[in-house]
C-alpha cells in the first residue's frame, strides 16, 4: 500500500435533525408555521432551536385542524427573517435530517430564497432510510412507523414532538446500518498540516466511553475496526504504536468515527460482525473454529447498560439461535417480543457470535435475564 501523509482531518458527524410544520396551500407558496432542529453528534443532541413562526400568510383548515396551530398563537411569533440566522448557525456543517427530507429541505431552501439566500445542505430521509434498515413494515408515516418500533411520540404534528421521535428513529438507524454508509456520508473535512496534531485533534473526539471505533482514509474508506472498554485510551494506544501496520493506519488515517456500546458484550459482537461485513485491510478475519454452542434455554432477551442512564441494551435469541441486539428505553419494548424483533440489529447466528454470547455471560453479570 502506498503511504500518504495527508493534508485532511475529518471533524466529527454532526446531524441537524429537524422538523417543519407548514400553513398548506399551493407548491413553493407555503409559509413556515413551527421549526424545531435538534444537532445531534450521532451520540447526544448538542444543541436544539424550537420556534414557532409568523408566516405571513393564510393557514389552511385542514393544517389547523391536523396541528393546532392558528393564525391567533403566530400573532406574536417571529416572522422568518428574524430566525434565519439562528437556523443557518444551528445546520452549518450539518446534514439535514427529516422524515420526508425532501419536503423540509424545499421549504427551507424557498423561504431563504426569499430573502436572497442561497441554502444548500446535504440531506439524509428516515423514511428511506428505514425502507432500506427496517423493510417489511406495513407504513412508513412517521406515527405509525414508531408506534411500529416503540418508539414514543409526544404531540404528533407539532415539530418538537415529531423532532424527538425523529432523533429516537434515526439513532436506531444508526444502529442497524452496519456497513456504515449512514456515517460515511456524513463525514466532513477540515483543513490540517501536520500528523501529529492531527492525531491529536482526533483524539479530542474520542469519549471515554466503551464501544467500537472505524479508522477512515480520506476517501471515506474504514481501513480498522478495534474496541475497547475506554475508546479514548484505546485509539491513544494505538496512534503511539510503532509497529509496521500501526504505523502505516496512522499516516493514513483521516477521521475515527465511533459507535458507544454501553457494555462489552455488545461491543465484542459489532467488532466481531463488522470486521466480517466490512472486512478492513488492516484487520484480519477469525479463522478459529468454535464447533456446535447451545445455550441453556432456547429463548431468552439477555438485558445490560445501555449507552446511557435509562437506556438498556437487549440481546435477543429465540429457538437457540442469536438474532441480534437493540438499544431500548422503555420495558414495554422488551416486554413485548414483536416490537423488540423490529428494533433488533441482526447479526449472524455464528458459533462465534454464540460462543462470544456464552463466554460473557459465564465471566459477567448481566442485569437480567429474561426466558420466554
């Protein structure tokens, strides 16, 4: 492979999620009525903006009646001029992220074209998205989408509340887009000389948390996968290695994106599956054979840490064979067999996958166990 000392170092995925409600009527005559984004770093929400919006013209009945929002409650409200910086600041090195994309980016990019600014963001759309992660399911609207998955969702048809199920929505997806192509093309670039600070700088980054990393090169391409129970330490280790192979991730890295995994067991299976899906030049495939493993009953939903306080990582195995896991918050969740296989993250049913599983579970505890 050839060695190339880049000029490029890759910042963080930042996502503005978001969503608009509108008075209706004619195409590209719409005015904004309620805003809501949320900046989210694919790990926590970082930043929000939530507004209602004077604008300026009729809203329709029926948008009345479907939101609640009346000329009466906008009176008073910002008209979008007095909002716009505010909405530029919140997205800027942001992908745009919406339930029907298409439509909230047209909206925003006609009412700053208004005002003669030209708004240009990429976007990514969770409904295709999650046709893509989440096929099968009988509706793809946003309510019965989640109701489908779970996930809560708190006054449905006013931005903030359709925002939040949004955010929920999309970490899922994340979860379930195990060839990364979500992150990759969220992945921006910033202007840096030197290795060592660059090194550095992506250090910064990286939390003090468990889970799996990905080193990119600066075509977006992940050239390692590692793991760790302190991420932080674990790619800090790593740049100070003086081996061959070390040496030559470290002259080519670009960016470390990571995934936080709440506990070990969940980040020993990604690292095991990913390097299988991914299979980066720098790692090498398992070859052991691990020979025929049952587990001590056919059907279980193994239950651990989540990535944070309420969250609760959910192992599921049905007739002896591992399905995959999810990330849930709420028992019902769990308690409910059919709404935890649509949120699982399938993984292979693999004796390694399974011995992994068996290994843990006779060294650590584990929160719950429940038989079904």
């Amino acid at each position: 492979m050839e060695v190339l000392f880049l000029e490029n170092v890759i910042t963080t995925n930042l996502y503005a999620i978001l969503d608009i409600e509108t008075t209706g009527g004619k195409y590209n005559e719409e005015g904004i009525t309620e805003i809501a984004i949320y900046k989210f770093d694919g790990h926590q929400i970082i930043d929000q903006f939530v507004s209602l919006v004077n604008p300026e013209r009729e809203i329709q009945p029926f948008v009345v009646n479907l939101t609640g929002i009346n000329s009466t409650m906008l009176k008073n409200a910002p008209k979008f001029y007095e909002i716009a910086k505010r909405i530029i600041e919140i997205t800027t090195d942001c992908v745009l992220v919406a339930h029907n994309a298409n439509f909230d980016n047209r909206i925003l990019t006609t009412e700053f074209r208004r005002l003669g600014y030209h708004f240009s963001r990429k976007t990514l759309c969770t409904v295709e998205l999650s046709k893509q992660l989440i096929p099968n399911l009988p509706s793809y609207k946003l309510g019965k989408l989640c109701r489908s998955l779970g996930i809560p969702v708190s006054s449905r048809h006013r931005a903030e509340g359709d925002v939040m199920a949004t955010v929920q929505l999309f970490k899922l997806l994340l979860a379930k887009d195990i060839n990364k192509e979500i992150v990759k093309k969220a992945i921006k670039h910033i202007s840096s000389k030197s290795i060592a600070p660059k090194l550095l700088s992506i250090l910064d980054d990286i939390p003090s948390k468990t889970g799996v990393f990905y080193v990119h090169n600066s075509n977006n391409e992940i050239l390692y996968i590692g793991k760790g129970k302190d991420l932080k330490k674990t790619v800090n280790k790593l740049f100070l290695r003086t081996s061959k192979k070390a040496k030559i991730i470290q002259q080519n890295v670009a960016s470390v994106t990571y995934e936080e995994t709440g506990n070990e067991l969940i980040a020993h299976l990604k690292y095991a599956s990913e390097i299988k899906n991914i299979k980066p030049v720098f790692n090498y495939a398992d070859k052991k054979k691990y020979g025929a493993i049952q587990f001590s009953n056919p059907n279980l939903v193994v239950i651990n840490k989540g990535r944070n306080i309420g969250e609760k990582s959910a192992l599921l195995i049905e007739n002896n064979q591992f399905v995959g896991f999810a990330f849930v918050d709420l028992s019902y969740q769990i308690s409910h067999v059919e709404i935890l296989r649509s949120l699982i993250t399938p993984m292979e049913n693999s004796s390694q996958n399974r011995y992994i599983i068996k290994k843990y579970l006779q060294k650590n505890n584990v929160e719950k166990i429940i038989r079904f």
